[in-house]
C-alpha cells in the first residue's frame, strides 16, 4: 500500500501540485510568446501583402490597329481591379498604370470587342512583362507586343481561346 501526502487543501498530492503550478506558469508564459510570434506573423503577412512588388509602378499600353480601321472597346481588369470600359478609335492609345504585387502573381487580362468580334488576351502577365516595356498594337489576328530591339509591334500572339 502506497501513502501519498495530500496538500492542506486536500485538492491534489503535494509533489503534484507543486509541478502542476510550474507547469502552468511555464504554458502561460509560451502561450504569451506565441500570440506575441502570431501577432509579428500576421502583421508582417499584412505588410507583404500590401507591399507592392520593387514600389515601381509598370505601365501598360494598348493602341488600336485594327484593319480596316474601326473602334474597339476594351474591358480590361484583374482579380482586385476592374478599369472600365474604354472606347479606341482606330491609332489611339488607351494607358493604365499599377503596382505589381510581392507575390509575382499580377495578371491583367482585356476583353476587346469590336463589330462581329469579342476577343480577349492577357495583356499583362507578371513573368512574362514585368519591369518590360508593355504596349500593344491590337490586330485582328492577335495582339502584337512593342519590341525595343526592332522598334515595331513584331512580337504577335494568338488571342486566348474561348471559354
């Protein structure tokens, strides 16, 4: 038969209580250390979030040269903004400006439509434009990139295909 000495409260044996109260001491202070590392996480998830790429900001171009000439609208938006609809008359030039996030992850893609014809393309795509000069001649064929080297719209591509 085994005797274990209770504590004057008779609430547990007193070996027990002494370590129970260590041990709750201990797990309160690790519990404040980890909210204090959850809070630092978070906030510094917050900030890169927000936090835009290199704080440059990437220009995107497009100009309208459809032949035969004839007005197109363009819709061109990306998962957090929608820039509106916007009508370009044959050789005009339609400009938008924005922050690449961290992520690298930046995509715009447009909607064209012009009579007979909707098309859409990804005029910007983060591995594919970024830091480069992103103007766009539009082709009914595809939308044909501005190439610095040759200094024409020579880099041409297929539209996407439709859903």
């Amino acid at each position: 038969m085994r005797y274990v000495w209770m504590s004057p409260n008779h609430s547990c044996p007193i070996n027990f209580c002494a370590s129970h109260t260590l041990n709750v001491s201990q797990h309160t202070k690790i519990q404040a250390k980890m909210e204090r590392w959850i809070i630092i996480i978070s906030l510094l998830f917050a900030l890169i979030t927000m936090c835009e790429c290199d704080g440059r900001q990437q220009v995107c171009g497009i100009i309208n040269g459809l032949v035969p000439e004839s007005d197109v609208l363009v819709h061109c938006k990306s998962k957090q903004d929608d820039l509106g609809v916007h009508l370009l008359h044959y050789n005009a030039l339609y400009e938008f400006k924005f922050k690449p996030n961290f992520w690298g992850t930046t995509q715009f893609y447009c909607n064209f439509t012009w009579p007979s014809r909707i098309e859409w393309f990804d005029i910007y795509k983060f591995k594919r434009d970024a830091g480069k000069f992103c103007y766009w001649m539009i082709k009914p064929d595809g939308p044909c990139k501005y190439n610095g080297r040759s200094k024409s719209f020579d880099n041409c591509y297929k539209w996407n295909k439709k859903i």
